[in-house]
C-alpha cells in the first residue's frame, strides 16, 4: 500500500472544463447582474432628477382645515 501523505491524500484539484450548464449559469448571471447595473443606474437619474425638481419648485402654503361645524340630532 502507497504511504498517505497530507499532499497526496489532499490534493487540489484545478479548475476542471466548464460543461454546457455552468456556461448557460455563467452568462445568465453576468445578464442579471447587468440588468441590475443598469436599473441601479436609471433609478440613480431618476431620484436625482426629482429631488431637483423638489427642489425649484416653491412651496404653496397650505391652507388650515377648517373646522367642521358639528350639527347635533335632535
């Protein structure tokens, strides 16, 4: 029987060859992660170009609610 050494029971096996299916993983995610850059980016413009917008527009005062006479039942 060949003697075990730590190295040879051990050993670190490289990167075998990518199959079809972890292809097919590979470039969903790269899609999805992309999808998601670029909705990360428009949702960026988006809340830029409210808050300047918030921000030039003026202020109305807003009117007091008035108060709503009570009317008793008889």
């Amino acid at each position: 029987m060949a003697k075990l050494t730590k190295t040879s029971v051990f050993k670190a096996q490289g990167p075998g060859a990518e199959t079809p299916m972890d292809k097919t993983t590979r470039i969903v995610r790269e899609m999805v992660e992309e999808e998601a850059e670029q909705r990360q980016v428009k949702i960026d413009r988006l809340r830029k170009a409210r808050l300047e917008r918030e921000a030039n527009t003026p202020i109305k005062p807003s009117r007091g609610r008035k108060k709503a006479s009570s009317k008793v039942a008889k």
